[in-house]
C-alpha cells in the first residue's frame, strides 16, 4: 500500500541517519521585524543544542491513540485530521471518506458516498467541520455538500475551482483558488486572484492578484492551507511562504518564511524568468520548500526539504527562537525514535498519526519500554488503522 511503502521511507531515516545537533557554525538563523510581515531567515543545515529535537523541550506529554481497526472501515491514507467535540474527523483521499472516531479511537461512522447520485459527492477535495457536527465536502466544481447522520442537509454549488476552503457560521465561504484557472469564474482571465470570498453565490471580496500561468501548475500544490487559531482565520501560501490572518475582511501579512539555501525564493511577484528559474531548481530538488506548517498559540511548527531530505524546525513565538530539529523528533518520554506526522493543532496540542507498522518497528527488541506501550505492542498489528498522537505542549 502507499502508506505501507511511506513508513517503510520514514523508517530508513529515522533508524539509520545520524547526525550531530551540538555543531556550531556561523548564525544566520534571524527574526526581521518588518511593516508588513515578521520574516523568518532559517539556516536548515544549523543545530544549536545536542538535544534540539527532544519532544520534553515543547511539551508536557504525549499520548498514542490506537484507531479502532475492521475491514469495513480500513483507512487507506491520512491526508488531513480534524478534532472537534471530542471527535477526530480524517480525509482519505485514496478511498474518497471521511472517517469519524471517538476521541479515545473508537469508530464512529464513515461517510464514503462517492458518485453521481443526488448525495453523492464527485470527489472530496477538502473537508470542514462546523459547530452543528456537520461535515461540509467540497466537490470541486460541484460545490459543497453539508452532511449529518450520513444524510446531506444542505448544498451550496458553485463552480470555482480551488484546493481549500472555509465557511463560517453565516455560510460566507473562502476559497483558495492559489495557481488553479478559472476562466469562468474572472472575467478578465489570465487575470484572476488566489484567494476569494463568496456569499450567497457572488464573490463579495478578491484578494491576491494573480496572472495565470500554466507553468506553476507543475508545482505539487499543498494541501490545508486554511486554519483557525483562537477563533481567527488564517491562510498559509506555501508557495510563498507567507502566513496571514484574515480579519474583518482584511488580510493581514504576519509570518514569510525564507530559507538560507534558497540564493532566490519564489514569489508570484517575482519577474517570470527568475520564478521559471526556481521552477527547474524545484525539479532537481535544488530547492528548499515550505512542506507543511502548523501554528499552535506558542509555537510555530514547520517542514521543509532539503534535496531529497525531510527537515524540521520549531519556532517558539514569544522569543520567535528558531530550533531545527533536523531529520526526525524524539519522543525522550518513551525513549523512542519518531516516525510519525503532524498535520493539526487544537491551539495546545499538536495532533499526528503514525503507521503501525513503523511505530512496531520502533518498539522491536525494546524491553525498557513503558507499560503502556507494552500493551500497544501485544494488541497492535502491522496492518491496522493508523495511531494518532496527540502531543500536549507546554
């Protein structure tokens, strides 16, 4: 399976490199302070302390919770996590569903209606959670699909084409259309903006102007790229590396994250020779990529590569002190290699998965383990549901 051969990958790294944190070379890794957004100068290739990447510098705990395993509802891949109401809400896209577990692992129900009947769903390119415990779908192309107790209670169509989106209570929806066209949707196409607001079918705002061009599609787009943190929205441009917050209508520049290996980074504002140029860096992996991005209330967790390598960074948001973790994290509460993934933040909790069978690989030939991970161990297989991880940060 896909999810099978990743862990195998992750496996490799995080088993078999070694690398020293406690070498100190030039500091470059800086905090600017400017008008429009704080900018984040980090040297992927500096570690400033012997244990950087230890789990007990940023949290209290962590937790492994085993998901409830049966052939009627086996997960295929985990691209996105939502924990609401004591609930954990995850996006398969290799199955099209959304699978939906007690805050303790076990099922609840599933929500697998991909077709063409009148609930029915295309496909699932992004999913939301409201306050109603109503999952809302976005079909691109087709809309969003409001569903509760497996029935749909509510459809919104509309025909723009986006890669995430959010609806507030009062069902004004943001989308982020990024580097996708949608000539139906600007008149003035190539001319378009990357993030719009609708309301009642009409979009009542554009922000981020942009100029298509069919070169940036080759780009792996990323995905969740709307979160909220204390109640406030925010957007995270990956491509650019930009963070904002959105209030009152308003887009307010707050993070730009710029890597020291990257000579020029991409920007859609660039001239197109010099973004053509970082086009063919990408592809050769000469390229340092925002990968993903999770801000909690005191901390800013990021990934990023370097060549064909997955490198962490945690930024702690009262000093704004950058600490690169390297290749992998290490959970010192059990005393065990990490070879899992984070993908959520409730706001003082990271929240992750990891394979099963990696987390076993993990634990093999280990006797000074906890007696609670003794107990994952005797009642854990290779081919069950993934464990999500919840990390309570301090």
């Amino acid at each position: 399976m896909k999810r099978e051969f990743q862990a195998s990958i992750i496996l490799i790294f995080v088993i078999s490199i070694s690398f020293s944190c406690n070498k100190k070379p030039k500091n470059d890794n800086n905090i600017i302070e400017s008008s429009n957004f704080t900018i984040l100068n980090i040297n992927p290739k500096q570690f400033k302390e012997k244990d950087c990447y230890k789990f007990s510098k940023f949290c209290d705990s962590i937790t492994y919770i085993p998901l409830e395993t049966k052939d009627s509802f086996l997960i295929g891949s985990i691209d996105k996590i939502i924990v609401q109401n004591n609930k954990i809400f995850i996006l398969d896209k290799i199955t099209e569903s959304i699978f939906c577990f007690d805050i303790n692992g076990k099922f609840l129900y599933k929500i697998d209606r991909k077709g063409n009947g009148p609930e029915e769903y295309i496909s699932i390119g992004d999913f939301q959670v409201n306050s109603k415990d109503e999952v809302i779908i976005y079909s691109s192309s087709q809309g969003f699909l409001f569903y509760k107790n497996g029935r749909v209670t509510k459809k919104i169509e509309s025909s723009v084409i986006a890669s995430d989106f959010y609806i507030d209570e009062r069902n004004s929806i943001y989308l982020y259309t990024g580097r996708s066209a949608n000539k139906e949707i600007f008149k003035d196409f190539p001319k378009q903006y990357r993030l719009i607001k609708i309301f009642d079918g009409a979009i009542t705002k554009n922000y981020l102007p942009y100029n298509f061009d069919e070169r940036y599609l080759r780009i792996p787009q990323a995905r969740n790229t709307f979160f909220l943190l204390q109640d406030t929205l925010h957007l995270i441009e990956y491509l650019n590396q930009e963070i904002y917050s959105i209030s009152n209508d308003s887009l307010k520049p707050k993070y730009k994250i710029r890597f020291t290996t990257n000579s020029n980074s991409f920007n859609f504002n660039n001239k197109k020779e010099l973004n053509t140029s970082i086009i063919e860096k990408i592809k050769e992996n000469d390229y340092t990529r925002l990968i993903s991005y999770i801000e909690t209330i005191d901390y800013l967790f990021i990934s990023y590569n370097v060549e064909n390598l997955m490198m962490y960074s945690y930024i702690r948001k009262k000093d704004l002190k950058i600490n690169n973790a390297g290749l992998f994290y290490f959970d010192d509460f059990n005393g065990i290699s990490f070879g899992g993934k984070f993908l959520y933040s409730t706001g003082n909790e990271l929240i992750g998965y990891i394979e099963p069978d990696l987390f076993l690989n993990l634990l093999k030939n280990r006797n000074d383990i906890s007696s609670n991970l003794k107990s994952l161990k005797r009642n854990l297989n290779s081919a069950d549901n993934p464990l999500i991880i919840k990390l309570k940060l301090k």
